[in-house]
C-alpha cells in the first residue's frame, strides 16, 4: 500500500430541495445519516446547514446555534469524526459564515478558491436559474483564511475551474495561506470544468505537489468513469445528486463497499 484515501460523506449538499429529495435538515437528521455513512466508512462530514423552520430546510441557514447543534448532534452519533463545514455564500455579506467557523471551530471548512459565473441551461434553452456570480474575490478569500488561522481550521480549497486551481498555489506564494493544502476538484458543475476523466491528470500537474486532494464529481452516471479514473491515481470521488433518507444510507453503504475495494486495488487503502 502506498498511500490512503479518507472517505468523505456530503450529507446534504447547498441546493437541494428537502421536499423533492428528503435531504436531512435537523439537528436528529444530520447525526443519523452521518452515523449510516460513518459506520460505512466515512471519516469526515461535510455539511451544509439549513434553516429549521417548518417548511425552510431548502433554505441556507448561518446561524452560529444551528451549527453548533448540528455538530454536537453529529459528534455524538460518531465519536472521532472530522467535520468540514461549508462557508459558501454569493454577495457581499458573509459574516454569517465567518462566525459560524470562528465560534464552532471545525476542523476543516470549506474555502471556494475563486469565482464562477453559476450557469445551468434547461433542455428547453432557458436558465435552469437566473444567472448568478457565485463570487470569492481574494479579500473574501483571506477573510475567511484570517478567521481559519485563528481557530485552527484547516480549509479545504474547493476548486469549480481550471483558473481556480491555480490560484492556491499562488495565495501560498504571496503568504495569505501557509498551512497543509487541501485541494476539492468540483467537477460536474455546467459552467465549470467537466466531469470529464481526461482532465484529472491535469488537475494533479496543476496543483501544489505535496498537497492532498479530493474529487467532487456532480452528475448521475456519467459520473462513474471520473470515479474509476480517480481511484486509479489514488482518491475517491465524492458523489453528489442522491436521495436520503433511507436511500442515501442504502447508497452511501453500497458505494463506500464498492469502491473501497477498488480504492484498495489501485495500491491505497480507505479509512
């Protein structure tokens, strides 16, 4: 064996909608898939929260309580766990996600590397959503790489685009990020770099060269090929676009068995 893979769980994702997809939403239901995922196999929990008023889960929520239950909710289900909590968030005010990553202190947050025009077109040829920036100037970026410093967070840089990629290596040239690097190629997203299997060598010759890294692959089958390519150079992607409750403790127990094997197989091992 040479190397490891950690297998992350994404429990909810930032748009999908609880009354189309049964995504957990509460405190109860977050520490509930994150205990399926965990006994699977997953080490680390990326969530994303959601506002808890009846009939609000598809709503983003920062609130500093609803964080913290969240993970308290999470921790005691999983006792160990590695939570990586999202900082997302489009236009100028983010000081909701700020105070939920000072005040909680997770050990990893999410850190999106640079912007991206967020497109998606319908098969009718009209937006799926009204055209949005979903916006991560460099002083947005070091704002949050302030807060991180302070608390001992370590960010993962989550990369929707070539360009993007490259823009780590540069904040750890001019000093705004000193720390062990952690790289989230999204692959998948319409307006960003495809979920295409070819691009991911290069995608590694881009990035920092002892900087670990992760796969976000968004999509449904045409996805599997990127999965196969990167447990082939040592890394499982993480799936998006999967029903829960039950179907996602299901999906997330099938898929961590079945890929463990093939993680294994390509000369790392799953933890």
């Amino acid at each position: 064996m040479s190397d490891k893979a950690v297998i992350t769980c994404a429990l909810n994702g930032v748009l999908t909608d609880p009354k189309q997809h049964h995504v957990p939403v509460t405190p109860e239901e977050m520490a509930r898939e994150a205990r399926a995922a965990f006994n699977a196999g997953a080490s680390i929990m990326h969530i994303h929260l959601r506002q808890q008023a009846p009939g609000k889960g598809h709503l983003p929520s920062w609130e500093v309580a609803v964080s913290r239950e969240i993970q308290q909710a999470i921790r005691e289900a999983c006792p160990g766990v590695i939570i990586n909590h999202t900082t997302g968030t489009s236009g100028p005010n983010y000081q909701g996600a700020l105070d939920c990553v000072r005040e909680t202190r997770p050990e990893m947050a999410a850190c999106n590397a640079g912007s991206l025009n967020y497109l998606k077109v319908k098969a009718d040829n009209t937006w799926a959503w009204p055209p949005m920036m979903f916006d991560n100037a460099v002083e947005k970026v070091q704002d949050y790489l302030s807060v991180m410093k302070q608390v001992n967070t370590i960010p993962e840089f989550e990369c929707f685009d070539v360009g993007i990629v490259r823009c780590v290596g540069m904040y750890r040239q001019t000093g705004m990020y000193s720390g062990p690097l952690e790289y989230n190629f999204v692959m998948g997203v319409a307006s960003g770099m495809p979920a295409d299997p070819e691009l991911l060598p290069i995608l590694l010759k881009l990035k920092v060269p002892e900087a670990h890294w992760q796969v976000t692959a968004i999509g449904r089958a045409e996805i599997w090929p990127l999965h196969q390519r990167c447990a082939d150079l040592g890394v499982e992607a993480v799936p998006l676009d999967t029903a829960t409750p039950a179907p996602l403790a299901a999906h997330l127990k099938s898929e961590i068995n079945r890929w463990g094997p093939i993680i294994k197989k390509a000369g790392v091992y799953a933890d």
